[in-house]
C-alpha cells in the first residue's frame, strides 16, 4: 500500500487552543507499507503555566519544559514530516486544531492533507470493543503501552493500532469493503481512497472466504445451526456427581486460586436447595466469588437430574461475565459436555431485514453512517445478532433500537432471536435477564424453554425491575420523535407518488401536523399544572396524580387535548389504511415502516388515555417536569405499588425452587424486609448469610466526624457548604483518590457547587456525575486516569461499579440513603403501609436506607489487598437510635467518632 501516514499524539495545557492552550509535546510515527519507517519527540516550552491536573495526567512539570524549544523550532521539521501524508491521530479534532495553531503562528501553512481518526476507524473494524480511550483499545490487541498520556509513548501506540486496523479492515469481503466506501463520504475521515487501494488488491484475490453468507446483498457470519454454547456432541458421562466433586473439593482452574470456604459453603446450600426443591435467600459478600457458588452447583445439578436451570441477571456486564469468564471454569469443573445458552427478548437482536431497508436510505447523517459501518462489520462477527454486543454513539442508539426484531416479526432465514431460542431449548442452561424472565412469566406463549429450577443473580433489584416492566411511561420526546419519524416517512413516499396515492398521503400529512401541533400543546399544559402544584427540586419537578382527584382549568384542557389526541390518531389510522396493504408482505416498503410507526403511535395513545382519565388501583402515577428545560419536557409515568402477590403466585407457586442471591439482601443478618417485598413469607425459604473473605478489621475503618451540622436542624444548602468543606479537608489528606456518594442529586449539585468556589487551586481534580456529561462508566474511566481525584456519584454508583486493586483510597457518604422526599413510589408504599396499621419508616425507608447503604459500602473494598477509609457526614448514624441498624448491617470494623480534623489525623496514620 503505497501510502503515507503520520501519525502525530500531543500533550497540552488544556482543551482550547482557541483560548491560548499551547502544545508542550509532540510525539510522531510514520507509517508506510504496515510499518513504522520514522519517529519524531520533543517537548515544548508553552511559554505559560502548566495546569496542576495537566501534570498529574500527563507526568509533565514545568521544570521539565524550562529548557525545551519552542514549536516555531521544530516547526519546519514537523511540516517536512507531514508533506504529502494522511494526519492520523487518536482524536483528530482534538490533536488537529492545536497543530493548526502552532503552525500559524510559526508562519507556517496550516496542514492542508486528508485526514484519519483512530477513533472512528476503530468504532468501525472494532464494533464490539468496550471502549475506544487508546490505553483500552491497546490492551484489547496486546499492544504494550508503558506510559499513557505521554506524546512519544502514545503516537507509538496509536501507530500499531492504525496498522493493526487497517490488517483488519483488509480481511473484509469485498462486498462489505464496497459498502463502506459508499458510506465513507459521510464519516469525518478520509477513508474513501484508502478503501479505493484495499477493494482494487481485494478484487485480484480469488474468493476463498467460506465463513460468510449473503442475505439481501450482506456478508454476514454463516449461522452455527443453532447449538448451544460449546455443544461438542459428545456422549454425557454416566454419572455425574456434584457430592464426590464437593468431597474432592479440587482447587477451581483461576489465576491465583485461593479457596474460600464461604463460596463452598454457598455451593452445597444451592445444589442442597435444588436437590429439595426448596426456595432461597442468600445473601453473598463481595469477593466471595458468587457467580460460580451458584453456576457451578446449578451445572452439575442439570446434568445428573436431566433438568434445566434457568439464570437471571439483572446487568449485561454480568451475563458477559457468565459466559466469558465463568463457563469456561464450568467446563474444566463439570465431567459433562454441558450446553449453555442466553436467550433475552425479541428487542435485544438485530432485524436483517430491517437492516437491509435500512442500509440503502440516502441522506444519511453522521451516526447513521457510522452505525451502518459498524453492523456490516458486525455481522461478520456476531453468532448471536444481540445488539448488546455493540459499542455505539449515544446519537445512533435511537436507530439501533429501531433495528431491533419486532414482536410481531416471526421466522426467517437469518432470525437472530429464532436461532438464539432454539439453542435455548437444547440447553442445560440458559442465560437470561429479569425483564425477559418476567416476560415469560405473564406471557401467554412463553418463549423460554419450559424450566422449574431458576436461579435470580442481583436480586435485590427484582422487585424494581418488575415495577418498571409492569408500569407505563410517556414523555414529549418519544411522542415526538414517533411522530418526526411518521413525517419523515410520508415526506419522501410523497416525493415518488402521483395520483390518487399522492392524495391519500398530503391528507396524511396534514392530519400528522394536526397531531403534533395538539400533542405539543398537551405536554406545555402538563409542564405548567405540575410547576404551579409542586416547587421544583434542583431544577426537576416530580408530581404524583390521580386522575379521580385532578381539578382545575389547566388539568381539564389537558383531558379534552388528550381525547382529541386518542380522536386524530384514530383518524389518521382511517385516512392510512389504503397505504397499508402491502405492509405485510414486504418489510422493506414505506408502507411497512408506517404501520410500524402507527402501532407504535397507536400504543402511545392507549397508554396517554389510561394515564390521564382511568383510574386503577393499587398503582402510582406522577409526572416529572424540567424546571429550565422546554417547555413541552414532560415525562409520566405509572407503576404498581406491591408486586408481593405476583411474586407468589407466578414465580414461587410455579416453580420448584428458586434460589435469590446478591451482595444485599439482609437488614441487621435478617432476611424478612426482602422476603416481605418479594412475596416469599409463606414459602420458608433457606435464608443464609455467606460474608465476604475480607479482612475488614485491617482493611476498613469508618470515621464518623462529630462536628458537622445534623442534616435534619439545617437548610439542605448550609449542611452542602459544611459537606462541601468536610470533602475538601479529606481530599487534601487522606490518600489520592476519593468517592463521594450522594442519596440525591440535589445535594450533589449544591457540594459541587459550593466545593468549586475553594477548590480552584486544589491539587485534586473534581469529577461530579450530571455536571460533567457521560455514562457513569465514563466518569469512572476520567476519575482513574489521575493520580488525585475526587467523584461525586449518585444513583448508579451506589452499585455495580468496580474500583479494584487500591484504585480507592477514601468513601465519602454525603447522606445516610434515605429516599427523597419527594419520591412518588415510596410515598405511594408507605401510605399502603399506614393504612394497614404499620410503621412506613422502620417497614419501609429504613430497611431501604440500610441495603443502600452497603451498596454504597461495598464500593471500597473489592479484593484481598485493598484497603481505605469510610467517612459517613451524617451524624445520624451514631446519634440517631436506628443508626445502629447501619452499623450492624456491615462487617466488623473500627468505628471512630470525633472532630474531623482529629479523624483525618487517625485516618492518616491508619492509611500508612
């Protein structure tokens, strides 16, 4: 490939070099024929300051540039560099711009070549990757990346990516790489004559590939024929005996292997519950290894009583890590072929034929594209067509949900869900998740393969999973972009029709505006009712209704708008059903896509209508609305208050022993708050505790300062400026990074703020959920890349985030978790609670702050070697009386109570 690429990584002194940031290294690699033929580093004197957080992320001080050139020295040999190259970079819009500038003012021509990203080629040839930040990527491939964040270290590495992709991009079927070349005009790269050069060598190749198939003109990976996972054929042994392998008692196949007695312990009482065909609660540790104290008794029980057992989870990280980290341990364990498989719902898989009117559609926009590069290349990978697998942009997850299998779609020759069920029902075990089992326990048909032992992983979030699957939801932006989609629709069958079609699609479209324009008005008339009923809370307003109880001459304008909404749909239903004839019999029509987007309006409605006018026992309404957002940034919502029946009657009567397991299930070393919730009091489950291996005496101490505000005897913003003060004194002391949870949003935001005003000259970097944009997964990844950081989370960082191998170093818990006041669901349970006599406080917000509470705990110590300091703000955990059911739901450890600077003093000195 007769090509040039220079691949170029900088390090700066911060993110604008429109506000004056200046370059301060440069690191250079060039690439010709798949190899690197030329390297070029140096540092820079940036002649100004280098930020604190700059030279903890990049290792790069000022006395380390004092003596270094300026760019205008080097500029020439740089410019020489990169004549005649393709720019490649990790990041092209950061690393370009701040080249741009050096070069302009050395008096020297901007670059004028093609460029390429990294990024998004990787997000390309690489769809699957968990994360495209260039340490992950590097690790993915085995590349060695010995010193992140420094300019020499990074082009190096980015330049084996750049051809390790390229490797990649060259193995595609010529009929992929002919696709992407069609959709490469609307990338931000200049791949267009890069894929020129690959299809023109491709094309001299003989066709040798026998892996792939066609279907409607894409190469996709030939199906495996439906088997399960790592189905071998091969005969099961005659006996297969879990009693002669917990004798033997053989050490597990993992790297480092340390038995631990509380995981066999787990093991015998899950096999034990299965083999008697009882119920069970067991509450496991952290670090216990529970995923295999429950895999590994459920395999061998499958296999010696011939039945099948059923796993849910709750998240996809653990799914993945069932089948990639845990099944091959089963394998090695079990003296049996066994055959495992995950089967989620119909919305979880890609739709090829929906793809494939898709793929065509022109006019694409950036994501689109992009999206589409990513499945073609997808699917020569993918077995399962789970679009889970997938790693794409927050802006085509929109598309990509719409791509998704259909509940009505049924069949065909490449039906994902078709080929995942068949393997399903040839399994021993199946993988699935909450909202699918709970699926398959109200559905008519169920689309599980019949089972009567079912293992629950993450249970303590059943219950919530089950509310929201069983409740409503509808909000301004999905009506809206249901309705946008629907014009879009008609706006370009209207451009290819004349005649009477023509007609009867201009009458659609003016009953579509018709609609949009009433449903605007309805969500502004919402927005309105619920900002003058209730006051906002930090910017967002939750509201619980009853439509029985609702007065006023905005609610009922709302109402009439509502039924004249259910009165328009219906029309335009009418006005359509001429255009709808072949919608059947050819998925990849407009026709098809209308009566798509007509259902799903349709459906819309129906929930509207019973949101709005029906009343229904026994379940909770509210709306939520944006103080500062749009004026139509309406959400509502419903749920059932009590799912306990259910539970009873569809799970626990149906089946013949269901075993509960998660880190959180007990409150005090009891089980009955999650017994009560869950329906299982008349079933007398085995109820057992297995703690977690950890040395939480040596490893743990928790600092309770004395000398802050009662949260309850101070306004919410003068006990966030003491929190905010508290913060700043451990960060300042106590180890490099720090985690702070927060039971609210509101309180996060009023410490970030009143922490901002002090913190500005801080050796720490501030990372807070909701003021910094991004998934908690992303802000995790922020917070690791500096030595001293502080994160402020609420919501999902209470749980399910990981921070191993002494990433941690302090926990702050801003609050004690109760709920907010304002959460309509823990109203609605405890006034069910009141009204039957009880006490919604010790039966309800207290068992609920507590398994909170070790959630949030259980963030600091993940393995034998960690070791850190708890500070809880809230006074109430030792001054209050039922503080002593937080203490008593933890693990044995030290408890310190006193000033803070006193505490920071001991936990300074305990630290070392």
């Amino acid at each position: 490939m007769a090509m040039r690429f220079v691949i170029i990584d900088l390090e700066t002194t911060g993110n604008g070099p429109k506000k004056g940031d200046r370059i301060i290294q440069l690191g250079m690699a060039v690439v010709e024929d798949g190899s690197i033929v030329e390297r070029f580093a140096s540092f820079f004197n940036p002649e100004q300051p280098i930020p604190l957080f700059i030279q903890q992320l990049t290792n790069i001080d000022e006395e380390t540039v004092e003596g270094a050139p300026l760019f205008a020295d080097k500029a020439a040999e740089i410019a020489a560099m990169m004549d005649g190259a393709y720019f490649v970079a990790h990041n092209v819009d950061f690393d370009l711009p701040f080249l741009q500038a050096e070069l302009e003012r050395a008096g020297r021509p901007p670059f004028a070549g093609p460029t390429i990203d990294t990024v998004e080629l990787a997000r390309i040839v690489l769809p699957t990757a968990e994360s495209y930040k260039l340490g992950d990527l590097a690790k993915q491939l085995g590349l060695r990346h010995d010193r992140p964040h420094q300019a020499d270290s990074d082009a190096e590495v980015t330049a084996k990516l750049f051809i390790a992709l390229l490797r990649r991009l060259s193995r595609l079927p010529l009929v992929t790489l002919e696709q992407l070349r069609r959709l490469a005009r609307h990338l931000k790269s200049d791949i267009y004559s890069l894929l020129d050069v690959v299809i023109a060598k491709k094309q001299k190749e003989a066709p040798t590939d026998n892996t792939v198939a066609l279907y409607r003109g894409i190469a996709l990976k030939k199906p495996g024929g439906g088997k399960p996972e790592q189905d071998n054929g091969e005969e099961r042994p005659a006996s297969v005996s879990f009693a002669a392998f917990y004798e033997q008692a053989p050490p597990l196949p993992l790297p480092g292997y340390k038995r631990r007695e509380g995981q066999w312990e787990m093991m015998q009482l899950i096999y034990e519950a299965l083999s008697t065909s009882q119920h069970a609660l067991i509450e496991a540790g952290t670090g216990l290894g529970k995923s295999l104290a429950y895999f590994i008794p459920a395999a061998f029980f499958a296999c010696e009583r011939q039945e099948r057992v059923v796993i849910s989870t709750h998240t996809l990280q653990l799914q993945e890590q069932l089948i990639r980290r845990d099944w091959p341990v089963l394998r090695q364990v079990v003296p049996a072929p066994l055959r495992v498989a995950v089967l989620k719902g119909k919305q979880n898989y890609l739709s090829l034929d929906k793809f494939a009117s898709f793929l065509p559609e022109p006019n694409d926009t950036y994501d689109a594209a992009l999206l589409k590069c990513q499945l073609l290349v997808w699917l020569l990978e993918t077995d399962s067509g789970d679009l889970d697998e997938l790693n794409v942009s927050s802006g085509a997850r929109l598309s990509l949900s719409a791509l998704a299998i259909g509940e009505e779609e049924d069949g065909g020759r490449h039906h994902f869900f078709a080929q995942a069920k068949r393997r399903a029902e040839q399994a021993d075990l199946v993988i699935t998740n909450h909202a699918f089992l709970l699926h398959d326990l109200t559905a008519s048909t169920p689309l599980l393969p019949p089972f009567r032992y079912l293992v629950i992983d993450e249970a303590h979030r059943l219950e919530e999973i089950a509310a929201r699957y069983f409740g409503e939801r509808i909000d301004y932006v999905s009506f809206r972009l249901s309705t946008a989609k629907m014009a879009q629709t008609i706006t370009k069958w209207l451009e290819a029709e004349q005649g009477e079609t023509r007609d009867v699609l201009a009458r659609c479209q003016r009953r579509l505006e018709g609609l949009q324009f009433e449903g605007d008005e309805l969500f502004r008339l919402l927005r309105r009712y619920v900002l003058r009923k209730k006051p906002a809370r930090a910017g967002r307003c939750r509201c619980r209704f009853s439509p029985a109880d609702e007065h006023g001459r905005t609610w009922q304008a709302a109402v009439e708008l509502c039924w004249r909404l259910r009165d328009l749909t219906a029309a335009l239903l009418g006005e359509a059903k001429p255009l709808l004839a072949s919608a059947a019999t050819d998925d990849g029509t407009p026709s098809a896509s209308l009566a798509a987007d007509l259902v799903a309006l349709n459906r819309q409605m129906d929930v509207l209508v019973r949101l709005l006018t029906e009343a229904e026992p026994g379940t909770v309404r509210w709306i939520e609305a944006d103080e500062k957002g749009a004026a139509n940034a309406v959400r509502l919502y419903s749920q059932p208050v009590d799912l306990a029946d259910f539970f009873a009657e569809r799970l626990f009567m149906k089946k013949r022993s269901v075993i509960l397991t998660s880190a959180t299930l007990a409150v005090r070393g009891r089980f009955a708050y999650m017994a009560a919730r869950l329906g299982l009091d008349d079933f007398y489950p085995l109820c057992r505790s297995f703690p977690a291996p950890f040395r939480y005496e040596e490893q743990a101490a928790l600092f309770v300062p004395t000398d802050l505000p009662l949260v309850s005897a101070v306004p919410l913003e003068a006990y966030a400026e003491a929190a905010a003060a508290a913060v700043l004194s451990i960060a300042r002391r106590v180890g490099r990074r720090t985690l702070v949870l927060f039971p609210s949003y509101e309180l996060l935001k009023m410490t970030a703020e009143a922490l901002k005003t002090e913190e500005a000259d801080e050796p720490f970097v501030l990372i807070a959920q909701g003021i910094q944009s991004g998934s908690p997964a992303k802000l995790l990844r922020t917070f690791l890349q500096f030595d001293h950081a502080v994160l402020f989370g609420t919501s999902g960082f209470w749980e399910g985030i990981d921070l191993p191998d002494s990433a941690l170093d302090a926990l702050i818990i801003a609050r004690l978790p109760f709920a907010p006041p304002d959460d309509p669901v823990m109203e609605a349970k405890s006034e069910r609670i009141r009204a039957a006599g009880g006490d919604p406080f010790y039966e309800l917000s207290l068992p609920e702050a507590v398994l909170r509470f070790k959630q949030g705990f259980g963030r600091l110590i993940r393995t034998e070697r960690d070791k850190g300091a708890v500070f809880v703000l809230d006074r109430r955990l030792t001054a209050a009386s039922y503080g002593t059911d937080f203490l008593a739901s933890l693990p044995p450890l030290s408890v310190y109570e006193g000033a803070l600077s006193e505490l920071l003093d001991k936990a300074s000195d305990w630290l070392l």
